[in-house]
C-alpha cells in the first residue's frame, strides 16, 4: 500500500496507522489499570489550591510533538491520578455514575467511527441504530405509537426542548403564531410555566432562554415526601385564570436532585389534560424505574406526558454526556425543523433518507445510542434491572441506619429512588453552629479520603447527602462512612469554636 504524510496519526487501513493505534491505546489502558491496585479511597484529598498548581506544571504545548508514551505517562501521573474515582463505593456524592465495561468498548467504537448524527449520508448506519435504540425505548415507557426521540446531551438540553415544544405549541394553537418564523405574540409575557419547589434548575434556565423570563416560572409547593403538591397546583391555576395569565406547560419530576422524589404523575398527568395543558416530565433520574422489577410501578403515569426528559448517564450506567428526549406524538418535532440545502434538503424526505438534525436542537452530534445499544444488549433487561433494585434497597436500609444512629437527622426516611439528605446533629452543639459543622464533614471526607459525598441546603440548613448509584456499594461501605462521620462531628463538637480553613 501507498504510505501517505500523517499516516501515523490516523487509524486507517494502512499498517503504519494500526500499529500507532494499537500501541497508544495499550499505552492508556496499562495507564487506567494500574490507577485502581490498592485504590483504598475515591479521591486523593488534594485541595483545589493544591491541584491546580500541580496541573499548571503540566508541560506547555510545543511546536515539536512528544512521543505519545510520554504524554500518556503524563496524563496519567497529572490527571487520571488526581481524579475522583466514580467506581469507588463511597463516591456518592452527585447523579454521577459508574460506567459499564460494554460501554467503554462501544466508547472506543464511537469515537474512531466518529459518525455525525446530523445527515444520514455523515452517519449511515448509526442513524438507523439510533431510530431503533428510540422505538425500543417508547415501547418501554408504554408511550404512544406516534411517539419519537432523539439522543441529546442530558437532562438540560432535553427539559429546553419539551419547553421550547410546548411554548411553539401553545402559541399556534391560541395564538395563530409561528414562533419559530415570527417570534413571540404580543401577548408572551402572559405565558407562564409550573412546577414544584424542588424542580430541576433548568426549569427556570430554559425559560430564560426562551424569552419568558424566569419569573414567567411558578413554583408550586410540596408535600412532607417533597413531591409536587396537586392541591397547590389546581389553586395556582385558578389564581392564573384570575389574573388572565397563561399556563403553557406543567413540569413534573420524576426523581428530584436533591431527595429522589417523584411526583404524582397520574394527578399531574388528569389536571394537565383537564386543563388542556402540555405536561413534561423531567424523568433524568427516575426514568430508569422502567427496567426495575421492584419499583416500575413508582413511573406509572409517565407514559400520559406530552413530553419526557431521559438521562442515561444517571442509572443507566453510560459514560458522560447520554441522554434522550421523546415527545408522545412525533408531529411536535416540525416546531424545531430546518432545511439547509448542504444537509438535510427537504427532497430526502419525501425519498425516505432520514436525517436525524430534524428533530434536534443540535446539529453535529455523537453516535451516543450504540453505547446504550451495547450495554442492554451485553447485560440484558433482567441484570440492568437487578442492578438498579439493589441500589433502592440500599438506601432503604441506609436510611434505616441513619435513623437508628444518634445524633443523625433525616430529611428524607422514606427514599423512593437512592438519595439521601441527612446531617449530624449532636445535642450538645449550639444549633448555629450546624451549618459549619456539615461544611466541616463534607470537606474532611474527602480531604481524608473517606468518601465523596454532595452538600446541598435545604431552608438555609446545611446537609450532607447521599446518592448511592454505584451497585457495587453495600451496607458495609456505609456503616463505615457513617462511623466516620460520626467521629468527625465529635472532633468538632469537642473544639467548638475553633475555625478552620474555608475553601470555596
């Protein structure tokens, strides 16, 4: 075969190219494998001050390249070293999952094919997975036959879009108006958008972008399980017909951030349709319930929404960034569609060429669904379920422990999901001091070693919280955590007063 200038730096059918690629890819590999022997805690405790200065050493990029054994070395000693390890039982701290074996591979295979989900003619035979990865998943969630989806980045991209839907949807229908050609009505300021206290943030981030404003947002109270109230609801609905505002979309969440809460989506789902208002479901976290055998009754409902928000890099085990949207009837996605001459023509579609750009905000886009596609079809339905079963049932009996243990207070005694927001409070320490003790644990946790745990407040109160995805985890890693906790908060009750560095 003919050698070409910069064989070496691409993996094509020539040896040169192969054999460049095989050695760099054993390279990484020997790199990761050896960052977990012995690995006994999920970060090393460097400090921010101390991780960036150590990062700035890192050496500049020069005009002449450096062999890739001693780059590789390099991330491995600079990054990978100083990274949190997402596979260790007690990293627990975010929605921040361990990913699966099957989809590293499908990783590997993603990125050399790199096919561009835009145009059928940048992605072949990926777009046709996708379309069959998207009908699996419909069928799953028991949606409508007109239903359809699209991959996105996650849970952000995917709720902007069922708002951005149910905006352009409303506004046709009342309005007469196209937003997507004309802008908004006159009358936009009018439109409004509801969900619970405890919704996602981008809620109101996606209303911003939409141009309504995120004072367009109501808030509607929730219950002691910190699910969406209904009765709130229907009287926040009255108080916008009084006021001659209108509700474009009602927002619900199925596994809340903070405490795992899902609300009730059936009533949701009755008011919505009683009222003639789209319903979107932010289901990012909670979505997976429907390869559960113990709790898929608790996303009975989800199948009713106009809309819903899917993360696959939540409970569904998949490398960062993976994630879906999916509207129950697919006529909706005309509300986003463009036709450039160069990508998508309009002639393709009436020839049957299928270009996937037509329902996404995104153009260019990674052949995310092989991954998803491979982990399923390596594991199968029965384990994925397994898995995730397992993870409820340890915070179940976490939160039994917490209970049981003193000084530890609760917020959430009954997960629905695996999250948990909880706090030491030992009697004897002045209640104003609380706040800077959480802040006290949830630093020397990590800075020990112990654990990756998430802070969150809740009402001006400082928590600790768990979020216990990694099946691996079990009861014992906990006890551990917690007997550790538990000593941390009686070093500092003992000193009382004495400060101690604050990072930010």
């Amino acid at each position: 075969m003919v050698e070409r200038e910069f064989d070496e730096f691409f993996l094509h059918e020539n040896e040169k190219g192969k054999l460049a690629y095989l050695e760099i890819v054993q390279q990484t590999v020997e790199i990761l494998l050896n960052s977990y022997p012995g690995k006994g805690s999920p970060y090393n405790g460097k400090t921010p001050e101390a991780l960036k200065e150590e990062i700035e050493r890192l050496a500049a990029i020069q005009a002449e390249g450096e062999s890739a054994e001693i780059v590789m070395r390099e991330i491995g000693d600079y990054v990978v070293a100083n990274s949190i390890h997402v596979t260790h039982p007690t990293s627990m701290a975010h929605l921040h999952c361990p990913p699966l074996i099957p989809a590293l591979a499908a990783e590997m295979v993603i990125s050399q094919l790199n096919q561009s989900m835009d145009s059928w003619d940048q992605s072949m035979s990926a777009t046709y997975v996708e379309e069959k990865m998207v009908k699996w998943l419909c069928q799953r969630m028991r949606l409508s036959d007109g239903a359809d989806g699209t991959f996105t980045s996650g849970g952000t991209q995917s709720n902007y879009m069922g708002l951005l839907l149910a905006r352009n949807s409303y506004c046709e229908k009342v309005f007469n108006t196209d937003v997507k050609r004309s802008g908004l009505p006159k009358d936009g300021h009018r439109l409004r958008i509801l969900c619970s206290e405890n919704a996602h943030f981008t809620v109101k981030k996606s209303a911003s972008q939409l141009g309504l404003g995120e004072d367009a947002v109501l808030l509607v109270k929730t219950d002691e399980q910190h699910r969406l109230c209904t009765v709130d609801l229907q009287k926040k609905l009255s108080e916008l017909k009084e006021q001659q505002l209108l509700p474009i979309a009602i927002v619900a969440t199925c596994g809340t951030t903070d405490f795992g809460s899902i609300d009730p989506l059936v009533e949701i789902a009755d008011i919505a349709n009683e009222h003639e208002i789209w319903l979107h479901i932010d289901a990012a976290y909670g979505g997976a319930f429907m390869l559960s055998h113990e709790n898929l009754q608790k996303i009975a409902g989800l199948e009713l929404a106009d809309s819903v928000t899917i993360d696959f890099h939540k409970l569904f085990y998949q490398p960062i960034s993976c994630g879906a949207f999916f509207v129950k009837d697919s006529i909706n996605f005309k509300y986003i569609q463009h036709y450039a001459e160069y990508l998508n023509p309009e002639e393709d579609e009436e020839e049957g060429i299928p270009h996937l750009v037509n329902k996404s905000i995104q153009t260019t886009r990674r052949f995310d669904a092989l991954k998803l596609y491979v982990s399923l079809k390596i594991l199968g339905t029965k384990r994925f379920g397994e898995m995730i079963d397992r993870t409820v049932r340890l915070a179940k009996q976490t939160a039994a422990l917490l209970r049981d243990t003193k000084d530890f207070s609760l917020l959430n005694p009954e997960p629905e999901l695996n999250a948990l927001v909880f706090r030491y409070e030992p009697a004897d320490l002045d209640p104003k001091k609380l706040n800077k003790l959480s802040r006290f644990i949830h630093r020397e946790l990590w800075q020990k070693g112990i654990a990756v745990a998430a802070k969150t407040t809740i009402n001006q109160n400082l928590y600790l919280k768990f979020t216990l995805l990694n099946p691996r985890t079990t009861l014992l890693d906990i006890q551990k955590v917690v007997h550790e906790i538990t000593a941390l908060g009686k070093s500092f009750t003992e000193k009382e007063g004495k400060s101690f560095e604050k990072i930010s």
